[in-house]
C-alpha cells in the first residue's frame, strides 16, 4: 500500500501537514469538515504539496520532519515540486 504524506493550504492561508494511503478521499474529507480539526474551521482547503512513500512508518517519519520545518520552509518545499516537474 502506498502512503502519502501532503501539505493543504487552508482558506484562512495556513498550512497543514498529514499522511494518508488515499489522497482523494482525504482532501475531499478535509474539505466536508470530516478531516482533522484544525482544518475544519478553515475551509476550503487546497492540496499543495505530496510525496509518496513505501509504508505508514516513513509516511509519519516525513510527516514529523516536514511539520517540525517552519513556514517559509514549507513554502520552499512546495515551490520545489513545482521546479521538478
């Protein structure tokens, strides 16, 4: 099963970091209010940034590490999946 760790921007201009193994589904969640509760006050969201990887462990892994980056790293990280494709 692949895991994907991802980044939305919230109406509101906020950023928030999760994993999941179905990316659709968990955007469209977030944005019916079913996701997490930071993001439920804050709708819409957008999907911005993921990555794929190979089992939950390093999908929290990167989730850690991703969350502990401050903001503009965020914005960084996001600009550079753009730069690649």
């Amino acid at each position: 099963m692949t895991w994907h760790v991802y980044i939305i921007e919230c109406n509101d201009g906020s950023l928030y970091t999760g994993i999941t193994n179905d990316l659709e589904k968990r955007i469209t969640a977030h944005n019916a209010g079913l996701g997490a509760k930071y993001t439920k006050s804050r709708r819409p969201v957008y999907l911005r940034y993921s990555e794929t990887a190979l089992d939950r462990k390093q999908a929290s892994q990167r989730e850690y590490a991703i969350k502990s980056l401050g903001k503009s790293a965020k914005i960084d990280l996001i600009a550079s999946q753009f730069a690649n494709t």
